[in-house]
C-alpha cells in the first residue's frame, strides 16, 4: 500500500474505524495443529450492502473495544491503513511497524 500510516495508539485505531463506519470483531479459526485461535476482524457498513457475503455471520462476532484492543496488544499487532483508499487496511507486526517508523 502506497501513502500509508500504521496506526498502534489505541485511540488513533478506534478513530479510524469509526471514522470508516467500522466495528471490531473477532473470528475464532482453526490454525495448522487444529487448536482455536482468535483472528481480529473489522468490518465495515458500506462493505457489508455492497457485498452480502460479508456479514458477521462469517465467523466474525462483534466484540468491545476493550476485548478486541487487548487481543491486539496479545497478538503484537498494529494496524496499516492507506491514506488514500479509506477501506484498504491490513494488520501487520507491531515491532515492525516501529522499526519502519524509525527509519523514516
């Protein structure tokens, strides 16, 4: 993604997904040994009328910011978000994310 931020402030996180309309969820997978593992998930209200396919019932459950955040904190991920698309995001690893920044 070109023009990008990587968001890892709690409160910068939440504005902008609420700024997109968004809500956190969480997705319970499978991972390769079988065992249930917590996948975080945004999804967002224009997404889900242009495309049905993308509702909550995809495995994704709507959760709290305090649930959601502390998973983030849990899995050392921040979140990478495109200044110019306001839907392309993608998580990606936390230490990264601040090695990048102190480079530029």
């Amino acid at each position: 993604m070109k023009d990008t931020h990587t968001l890892t402030r709690h409160r910068d996180i939440q504005n902008w997904v609420s700024d997109n309309k968004g809500i956190p969820a969480i997705a319970r997978v499978r991972d390769n040994f079988g065992d249930m593992k917590s996948r975080l998930c945004l999804s967002f209200e224009r997404r889900q009328r242009e495309n049905s396919e993308l509702e909550l019932d995809d495995g994704m459950s709507p959760v709290s910011w305090t649930a959601w955040l502390a998973e983030l904190d849990r899995q050392q991920l921040a979140l990478k978000v495109s200044g110019r698309d306001s839907m392309a995001f993608e998580f990606v690893e936390r230490h990264g994310a601040f090695a990048s920044q102190l480079r530029h």
